[in-house]
C-alpha cells in the first residue's frame, strides 16, 4: 500500500497550504487543517473519516500528513470511497481538490518565535539624553535630563527619580521580562563631572533597551514617561499606573500558557540560564579589557603630551655651553634643532591618541555595556523566576497533597464524617484552582523567559559590532601613529654619527 505520498507528484496547491499550516504555531495546526478541510463543503461523516485516516497515531502534522488530506478530499470530491487503497495507483497524478475561498483563513504568528533581528529592533526608537545645564538656586541642586523619543516626537524633562519610578513600576507589570538595573544614584569615589555624565550615558543606554524592547515598547506606562509633560512625573506616573495587574493577568496568552513551553521546559530552563551566564562571563572580560584599552589611550595622549613638554624644554634652553665643555662639537645645536622639530609633530600623536581613546568608549566600550546590560537582566529575570513562581507552585502543590493526605487518612480509619469529607473536598477544589492558576503562571513565566532568550541573543548582535569598531580603530589609529613616527625618524637619525636620512 503507497499511503506515502511523494512531494514530486503534488500540485502547487499542496505546497502552498503545507506552507501555510507549517508557519503557524505547532498547537493550532490542526485546528487550522480542520478549517481547511470544512472549506471543501464535504459532509461531516466524510470528515470524519478523512481525518481519521490522516492522524491515527500522529502527534502532529507533517507535509505528507497534509497532502494526503488534500488527496483524499480531491477524490472524495469525485465520488469516490475515502481509503488508503486509493494511494496504490497515484501515477495519474493527485486530485486538485476545490476549497474555495482560504483568504478569510487568518493565520496567527507563533507566539513562541520573537521573529525580530536587532536590526528590528532598532528601529522600534532612538533615545536621545542630555543634561540640562544646571539652573541656579539658592536650595538643593539636581540634574535634569532631556529625553527625546524619535519613534513619538516627544521632548521631556526629566530627573533620576522619575527613571527610578519607571523602572518599579514595570517591574512590577513586566515580572517575567527583561528590566535591565538602573544605574546607581551615587558612586562613591567619583568626581562630580565625570559621574553626572557616565549616569547620562547610562541612563540612555537603559531607556534605550526599554523603548526597543517589543512588548515594553507598546506599554501605556513607557508612552506616559516619553511624553507627559510637567514636573514631579515620579509621583503622577505611580498614581496614574499604581493598580494596573502584571502582565500575566491581562494576556491573552496566559490561558493557553501550558501549550507554549515544552514538556522538558524546566531542564531547558537550565540549559538557557548556563549558557547566558557563559555568554555573560566573557562578555565581562571582554569589557574589562576594552575598558583598560581605553584608558591605556588616553595614558598614551597624556605620555604624548608630556614627552612634547619635556622636548619643548630641551629646545627652548638658551644656555650657551662653554667651549671646555663641548670640546668644539656641535652635536648639541643638532639635537636642539632636532628636538624642535620633534616637538611639533608630538600634538597629531596626543590628539590622536584622545581620538582613539573617545571612540573605543562611544563605540566598542558603549555596545559591551548595553549588550551587557542586557544579559544581567537576563540572570536577574531567571533569579525571580526561580525564588518566585517555582516556590509559590511547590507551596500551592504540598498544601494541596496535605489535603489529599488527611482526606484520605481519615476514609481509611473511618473518623470522617460526611460534612467534614465535602468540606475537605471543597477546600481541594479551591485550591486546586490556585494551583491550576499558578502552574499556567509558572508555564507562562518560562515562556517568557523563553521569548526573552531570543531577544538576549538577538542583542548579541551588538558584540560583532563591537568587535569590529575594536578593529577598526585599532587598524585606523596605528596606522595614523605610524604615519607621524616614520615622518619623525628622519628627523631623528640627522642627529646620530654616520648616519643618514632614512629614505
């Protein structure tokens, strides 16, 4: 019997609806097959049989699954008996069956796919923070930022405080999402200048994952903090926002949560949180080391700066050496002379170096710290997962088997009387419905954090960029220090014994 049907026999059509039902979400495939096979006007009995045939022992659904759906439904068409036996002789070719209209059929996109690159997801927004010069005041001073959304036109004033109330309250709507830490209101140890400004570009890089992020993106609370106009916004964004329910409460998907994560999801969990905390790791040396880089630029600058200074003195000494003591040489003038023209070239080194410095920390340095932001929200999202959800299921579930224990213990030894056993049942059922419940928050968390993996390694992105600013700043700044040396060299060898200019 040749129930498998070859793909090279199938017309365009089945090809087209394989494609169809495959790129929806693996748990409504078959809904969706079933409303394509109620588009054929076959009787239900028919159906029936049809489906029968095409999903005995099937797990899920697979093209030859669909094509022969589709044959049997052609033949059905033409009168004849539903069976497989139909399947012995296909050298005529596959019956075309008529469905009609499928263009009412709407097919949803897999809920447990992110399907967004980072090139996606910069273009959700661009967010722009500046300080605002300081106002004067006879009281307390504070920063402001001016934060400027591309994505809603928006222009905003803002104070830390107001980012410290955004970032709470979507803790709490978004517990199973990625909310990077803000940074810290204060650094012990760090001059004012440079704080207020590292804070600056922190914050930016922090709004930043937020505003591009594809579910916080779309939130109310995030819209009200981009645009809302006014002062003291830490205090109307808390009471505009202070009863809105989490996430999990108000989704769509929270009903079906156990369909979006698989059996094995809790030892993938593992899986996922091992690797990111790899990928974290390296990243953090990665950093650490492009930050010493950096600071080894500007190291590089100042010794440029000095070395000239030091040179501008030696040429500037106005001292004649006494005949005695020069022994009628004139090496002296010579290197005077030289060091004079060296001194003029030392500047392209110190400037450059300060260039190279400021673009490995705006580029390579600014790209590993949001990526790193990133994956520490990542760590920290597991951490709340696990003390959060896991712990209040596994309380929920051991009440529950206590209940169930002393029900049954108290059948067994007869002390249990009617009254008593309903009311035990009733308390089984309630709270067989908070387990319910908490078991579709713990299969939605996973979800979540499931979907967040795919955001995390859509950001990884950001480290190929890295790496190549990294490479083209050192390609670019070397060959700019190479170039100034080898017009200093000849300079340098005028003053040597027996030696020429390097041609």
């Amino acid at each position: 019997m040749a129930f498998d049907v070859g793909f090279e026999s199938a017309p365009p059509l089945y090809h087209e609806i394989y494609k169809m039902i495959s790129s929806s979400p693996a748990h409504s495939r078959k809904d969706l097959l079933t409303k394509i096979l109620l588009k054929s006007n076959l009787p239900n009995d028919c159906l029936s049989q049809i489906w029968d045939l095409i999903s005995k022992n099937q797990s899920d659904l697979t093209s030859h699954n669909v094509f022969q759906a589709l044959a049997l439904i052609g033949w059905a068409q033409q009168g004849l008996e539903p069976s497989t036996v139909l399947f012995d002789d296909i050298s005529k070719g596959l019956p075309l069956p008529s469905l009609g209209d499928l263009s009412d059929i709407k097919l949803k996109p897999d809920p447990t796919i992110l399907g967004l690159k980072y090139s996606d997801l910069i273009r959700i927004d661009t967010i722009q923070v500046d300080i605002v010069p300081e106002k004067k005041g006879l009281f307390l001073k504070h920063v402001e930022y001016q934060v400027i959304s591309k994505r809603f036109a928006s222009s905003v004033y803002r104070r830390y405080n107001d980012f410290v109330a955004l970032y709470d309250l979507l803790l709490s709507r978004f517990p199973y999402r990625l909310i990077p830490k803000l940074p810290p209101k204060r650094v012990v140890g760090n001059g004012e200048t440079h704080f207020v400004e590292d804070r600056r570009k922190s914050l930016r890089r922090w709004l930043t994952l937020i505003a591009r992020h594809p579910v916080l993106s779309d939130d109310p609370i995030l819209l009200y903090f981009l645009t809302q106009q006014g002062p003291d916004i830490q205090y109307k964004i808390r009471e505009v926002f202070r009863r809105i329910p989490d996430e999990f409460t108000t989704s769509d998907l929270a009903a079906s949560a156990k369909d979006l994560v698989p059996a094995e999801s809790h030892s993938e969990f593992a899986a996922i949180r091992d690797q990111i905390n790899v990928i974290t790791n390296g990243v953090s040396k990665i950093k650490q080391i492009s930050d010493l880089m950096a600071l080894r630029s500007h190291s590089y600058s100042d010794d440029m700066s000095e070395l000239g200074v030091q040179l501008d003195y030696l040429f500037t000494e106005t001292n004649s050496t006494p005949a005695s003591a020069s022994n009628g040489s004139v090496v002296w003038p010579q290197i005077r002379q030289t060091l004079g023209e060296i001194t003029a070239r030392l500047p392209q080194l110190s400037q450059r170096a300060r260039q190279q410095a400021a673009s490995e920390e705006e580029t390579v340095c600014d790209d590993l710290a949001t990526l790193l932001a990133v994956l520490h929200a990542h760590g920290e999202l597991c951490v709340r997962v696990e003390r959060g959800v896991a712990d209040d299921h596994q309380r929920a579930l051991s009440r529950m088997l206590a209940l169930k224990k002393r029900q049954i213990q108290g059948v067994l030894r007869g002390t249990a009387d009617a009254e008593s056993v309903a009311e035990l049942e009733q308390r089984m059922l309630t709270q067989e419905s908070v387990i319910a419940s908490v078991e579709l928050r713990a299969a939605y968390s996973l979800h979540c954090v499931h979907m967040e993996t795919q955001l995390v390694h859509a950001h990884l992105h950001t480290l190929a960029e890295a790496l190549n600013s990294l490479v083209t700043t050192q390609i670019t700044a070397h060959s700019q220090f190479a170039d100034v040396w080898k017009q200093i060299h000849p300079t340098v060898l005028k003053c040597l014994p027996d030696k020429t200019p390097f041609s």
